[in-house]
C-alpha cells in the first residue's frame, strides 16, 4: 500500500555546484524579455507601451557557477508593474537587482527598448495624430553610480538646396521664355502664369530622411527628458514628418522644406546646434541619413560632441 503525503519534494539545484574553470564573468543576464512598460507621454499622464528589456548583473564571485536568473525575472516583472520610468526608478530596480543576488554580483544593467508615443498637432488644420520614436535606453548601477544613455530617431524631410537651385534656374528660363515679347507686364498676369502648370519647369527632389542620436546623460534630473530632446531635434531641423494631413497641411509642409533646404551635412550641424546647448547632455552621437530620391544610395553625415557646461 503506497502512503501519499503533501511534503513538497525537494528539486535539485545545480547552480551551486563548483564551477569549471572558475572565473568572474563581465555580464551574466537575459535579453529581449517581453515587458510592458509605463512612459511619459508628453501630456502629462503615463501611458503604457510594449517593450523588449535585457537585464544584467556582473558574477564578481569567481567560485559560483551562475547567477540567479529567474529571481531577476521576477524582480523585472514587478518594478515595473506600476512605476513609470525615472532615473530614480531605473535606480532603484538596478540596486534591487544587485542585492537580489545575495552578495555575488556588484553592478547591474538594463537596456529597454520600445516606441515612443507622441501627439502631434496637423501644421494647419485642427487635427492631430500619433507618431512613434525608437527608443533605446541603457541603465547601468556600477560602483553606486548610475550611467544613463538614451537612443532615439527622428523623422523628417529634407529638400536638397542643389535641386532647388537649379530648378529655379529652369523656372527662370521658362518665364524668360513666355514673356519675352510681353509689354508690359502685370501682376494678375505673372500670376495667374505661376499658378498654372507652366509656372512650374522644374521640382527640387526632396527624400524622407533620419536622425538617429545617442545621448550620455548628467545625473543630475529627476525625468527623463526624451520627450524634450525629440521636440529640440524636430524644431532645430525643421522639416519632421507629419501625422494627420489636410491640403492646407501638406501647404504648409511644402512651405516648411522651401524655408529649410538642407545637405545632410546641414542637417547634422542643426542636429548638433541643439544638443550641443543642452546641459542635461554629458556627451552625445548623431547620425543623420537622406534617402536619396536622386541616386539609388543614401547621403549620410556623423557628429558628436559634448552638451553645455555651466
């Protein structure tokens, strides 16, 4: 006759075997582990986006075999439940993952990817709509001190200044050549021409084209200011791409790129204008690429640099 009993059976735990070949390990951890996370908005309420998170400690304890894996899961899953995202939180869940380790592990990092979402009125009319921003940042709690590195990209339209210029010399000669024989001329008249179709020989080519920025921040705030460095990029290149469009909208557009011709190499000095005047910035990174409509390849320019200093 066999006895049941609710006595738990005890499961066998490797992870404190000896280690072969003992030696401390750089980062020991998990990647692209599915989390929601809760982020600034921009409008003054949280809201909740989709996010793949790599969670790390170092194993300084050259003897232990490996690090607990699934307590730092668990420990993920809820520092984020309910908090948004804040240097002090990131903080507080870098120390918490350390200590969680039980005296193996001295520093800890995380890296948390997602799409930011930000409301963005239409030019002109009264509609607005979403638009989403690759976000990247990297936590790191070493020696008690925390490292902060923000990634995101930004959207916008660039009209190359070369095309505009030699499609206004072709309008120029168009215009020469209809009103050559015309005495005099009037205004209603060179108006209602430029209005027509042969008011316009020629269109600069202009490309959708990217910001991607790296920015190694001062510990010094209590937010994040993404939301802040994505508004400082858009206005100093001046050209974002838009959401919500009417025809008074994409006017207002084509307007915008006529007032902002730009080689990518005048994009990335706009770029590095604003981070440059920024304190919250320590150093940053940023690549700007034009997807040619022109040539079958892509223009690209590189800057860095430091932000201000008081």
């Amino acid at each position: 006759m066999t006895t049941h009993t609710n006595t738990p059976r005890r499961l066998p735990d490797v992870a404190f075997d000896a280690a072969a070949a003992a030696r401390p390990l750089d980062w020991v951890g998990m990647s692209n582990i599915a989390l929601p996370l809760r982020v600034a908005s921009g409008r003054g309420d949280p809201i909740q986006v989709a996010a793949s998170v790599d969670v790390s400690v170092d194993l300084r304890d050259a003897d232990a075999r490996g690090i607990h894996m699934s307590r730092m899961y668990l420990q993920l899953q809820d520092a984020f439940a309910s908090e948004t995202v804040t240097p002090a939180g990131l903080r507080r869940v870098l120390q918490a993952l350390i200590e969680g380790q039980g005296g193996i592990s001295s520093a800890a990092r995380l890296v948390l990817r997602y799409e930011q979402l930000l409301l963005r009125p239409a030019l002109a009319s009264a509609n607005a709509g979403w638009k989403r921003y690759p976000v990247e940042i990297d936590a790191t709690l070493l020696d008690g001190h925390l490292h902060l590195g923000l990634r995101f990209s930004v959207e916008y339209s660039s009209t190359c200044p070369a095309s505009a210029a030699l499609s206004r010399q072709l309008n120029a000669e168009r215009f020469v050549e209809d009103f050559a024989a015309a005495r005099p001329l009037s205004t209603a008249v060179v108006g209602e021409w430029l209005a027509s179709e042969r008011g316009l020989a020629a269109t600069p080519h202009a490309q959708r084209s990217r910001a991607e920025i790296r920015v190694e921040l001062r510990p010094a705030f209590d937010e994040l200011p993404l939301n802040a460095f994505i508004d400082a990029i858009e206005q100093a290149l001046g050209t974002p791409v838009q959401t919500a469009v009417k025809r008074e909208d994409e006017q207002a557009f084509a307007r915008l790129n006529a007032e902002n011709l730009m080689f990518c190499e005048d994009a990335a000095r706009r770029v590095a204008a604003a981070l440059s005047a920024d304190p919250r910035i320590d150093r940053y990174e940023a690549q700007v690429a034009h997807f040619e409509s022109l040539h079958a390849h892509d223009a690209v320019a590189r800057v860095s640099g430091q932000g201000a200093r008081d």
